[in-house]
C-alpha cells in the first residue's frame, strides 16, 4: 500500500491519461507555485523565446518578501526564454507577472487568459487570479486538474528541456550582477537525499497555505 502523506495525490500516465493512483484528486487545493507551469506554456505557445520583455515597478514590487524572486530590478529587459527558465527553474515570481504583463498588458487579464485555457485542455475545478500561484482565497486547482495541466505542458519540447534543467544563469545587466539558480526540484539533484534517476522534471511550489506542492515527471521503460 502506498504511504502518502499529502491530502491529495495522483499519478497519471503521461501518453493515455490513465490515472494509476488517485487520492482526493477532484478536492480543491491551493496550488501554489505548482500555478507556473500554466502560465510557462501560455508563454510558450504566444511569444518567440527571444522576444524581450522589460520589468514593471508593479511586477517586481507587488511580490510580497519570502516569495521566491530572481533579484529582477524595475527597467531590466530580459528575453522571454529567460524569464521562464528563471520562473521555472527558481520559481522567480516576478518573472511570472513580467510574462503575465507582456502578453496580456496586465496580471489580471492575463489570469483571464489562464482560465480560459485550463478549460480547454479540461480542468474541471480550477480558478486563477495570478500567474504565480502567489496565495489567494479565489486561486485554486485541483490534483487532477494540475495532472492535465502538466500532460498538457509535457507535449511541448522547450517545456520538457526546461523542467529538465538542473540550473540556469542570467549574465550580469546594466543594473545588476551574474544570477546563478538550482532547480528547486531535488528529484533533478544528484547530491540530494530525494535525487530520482528517472526524473525529467516538473514543478515545486510552497506557501504557508499550500504547504509543499510538487508536480513530477519521470519516464523508465518509455513509460
């Protein structure tokens, strides 16, 4: 028997969507960072990698302290490809709401956008007010829902290398040093006790509401 200590659980065969194990898949849970993953492949399917984006006061001042950030300054241009590697790989909030501003002109009519597409890859009972997973009462999916998201996102190759990565760095601006980030997903992490060799990604997430949130991926076997 399998020992999961979460509230909600559930492991799904990426190609057929077979769920293999279920545990209150369907109860509403606040996702956290786990929220990221959305808003990468949103990104992903609008924007050229390349394409720059500059960051707002309001992007990088809303992020109240104790959110993960990638030091990002008001002013500083970075290229989409950035900013999800940072978003994904450091879970850098303000490079959520950065993407969120370029394609959308603001956070909530991004998040307009978010539910929109939740509802076309079939989300079920999910609703989300930022591109970060930053807590709120009205942000909230399901295990279910987050396993569709993540099938979803896993279909698309620069999703999939991303997650992959055990790190990434952003080269020093006019208006800050080098950035060097580890992933936070310590499956990817050879010299940690929670290192999985089969492991190809996906997402962390974490809030005092939330507690620990985790989306992963690993392929064995071609499964």
């Amino acid at each position: 028997e399998m020992k999961i200590y979460s509230e909600s659980a559930i492991l799904m065969e990426q190609k057929t969507g077979e769920i293999l194990y279920d545990k209150n898949i369907y109860e509403r849970k606040y996702p956290a960072s786990t929220t990221k993953i959305l808003t990468a492949i949103i990104a992903l399917e609008k924007c050229d990698l390349n394409e720059t984006a500059q960051a707002s006061e309001y992007a990088v001042n809303i992020v109240k302290s104790g959110y993960s950030k990638a030091n990002i300054q008001v002013g500083e241009s970075f290229t989409i490809g950035q900013l999800i590697d940072v978003m994904m790989i450091h879970s850098a909030n303000e490079a959520a709401n950065i993407i969120a501003e370029h394609i959308s002109g603001s956070v909530s009519e991004f998040a307009n956008l978010m539910n929109t597409k939740a509802k076309e890859i079939g989300c079920l009972d999910s609703n989300f007010v930022n591109p970060n997973g930053v807590h709120d009462e009205n942000h909230y999916s399901t295990a279910y829902d987050m396993a569709l998201i993540a099938k979803y996102c896993m279909q698309n190759e620069t999703f999939r290398k991303t997650v992959a990565k055990p790190s990434c760095t952003i080269e020093p601006t006019d208006k800050y040093e080098k950035r060097f980030f580890r992933n936070t997903n310590d499956l990817l992490n050879d010299s940690s006790n929670y290192y999985y060799e089969y492991a190809i990604g996906t997402k962390t997430g974490y809030t005092s509401q939330a507690k620990r949130c985790l989306i992963a991926s690993a392929k064995k076997d071609n499964l």
